[in-house]
C-alpha cells in the first residue's frame, strides 16, 4: 500500500489504452487493482528515478523505448 492518493481503473481499458487514465490520474497515484504506485508525468519520474528504493517496470504502451535491441 501506499500513501499516494488512490486512483481505480478498469484493468482490461487500462491494458488496451492507458492514457485516458494517464491523463486523468494525480502525478503520483496508488492503483489498487495493480497493487503498484505510478508516477505518471515525465519530470516527475526523471526525479524520482534517481531515489533509492525506486523501482520501475516499462508497460508496453507501444512506444519504442529503444531498450529492446
């Protein structure tokens, strides 16, 4: 659990299309129904990358992160 404001979502939109939600989310947001806290703004993750403790999980959203080779 996590002390960030809580934000549901339809899992099955969610996986189809994120960004509505993304869009609509706090920049920090705790989704109960993926057990996971996201940071949804890029500045924001830029910052918090750099913490100790952070973890983050690239979702495929369709978006070439140039990591795949």
């Amino acid at each position: 659990m996590s002390n960030a404001p809580a934000y549901s979502i339809e899992p099955q939109n969610f996986w189809t299309d994120p960004y509505p939600d993304f869009a609509k989310m706090p920049p920090i947001a705790y989704v109960p129904e993926l057990d996971a806290t996201l940071i949804t703004r890029h500045a924001d993750i830029a910052v918090n990358e750099k913490k100790d403790g952070c973890v983050f999980f690239l979702a495929a959203t369709g978006v070439d992160d140039g990591l795949d080779g």
